[in-house]
C-alpha cells in the first residue's frame, strides 16, 4: 500500500522531508503559495507534485507543516491543516510555543 504525504511549505525544510520520504516509497505533494519555492522543490524531490493551495491536494495519509518560523502563518496554517485533517486525514506537526 502507497503511502502518501502533504507537506505544506515547499523550502528548504520541506524539501529535505519530502526528499526523505520519497526516498522511502511514499508519495510526496507539497503546497506553497510561492511559485520558486514550488519548482524547487518538484526539482530536488523526484517524483513530487506540488500545488499552490491546500484546496487542491489530493488525498493523503499524512500532513505535515514546514512553513517558516513565523506565529502567526504558523497559526494560519495549522487551522487550515486542522478543518482539512477533520475530514478524515491524520496531521503531524510541531507544537506551537
């Protein structure tokens, strides 16, 4: 069975995950608004797909943010990941400080 993951936030920390992952059998989507931050990571994780919004993921079994060390885009994200992880997903996330 595949395996799949969502990372949200394509740089360098999301691609260093979702290189390790990949490396691993899953199937690798990132979300990142920025349109660089995406092409860098559809060219460092083989494989990958990556879309700008979290509306247009597709289904997966893990979700992880790797956004940057801000509060409040942090905040942001993670509520979004939340209401997305209601419908039947699983999330993996760092605390909130």
């Amino acid at each position: 069975m595949a395996k799949r993951i969502i990372i949200v936030g394509a740089g360098t920390m999301g691609q260093s995950i979702g290189r390790l992952f990949g490396q691993h059998g899953w199937t690798v989507q990132a979300v990142d608004p920025t349109e660089a931050a995406r092409d860098g990571f559809l060219a460092t994780v083989p494989g990958s797909s990556a879309t700008a919004a979290l509306e247009d993921a597709g289904q997966v079994d893990v979700a992880l943010e790797c956004v940057p060390e801000n509060l409040a885009l942090k905040r942001k994200v993670l509520a979004a990941l939340e209401g997305w992880c209601q419908r039947g997903r699983r999330s993996c996330r760092t605390p909130l400080a």
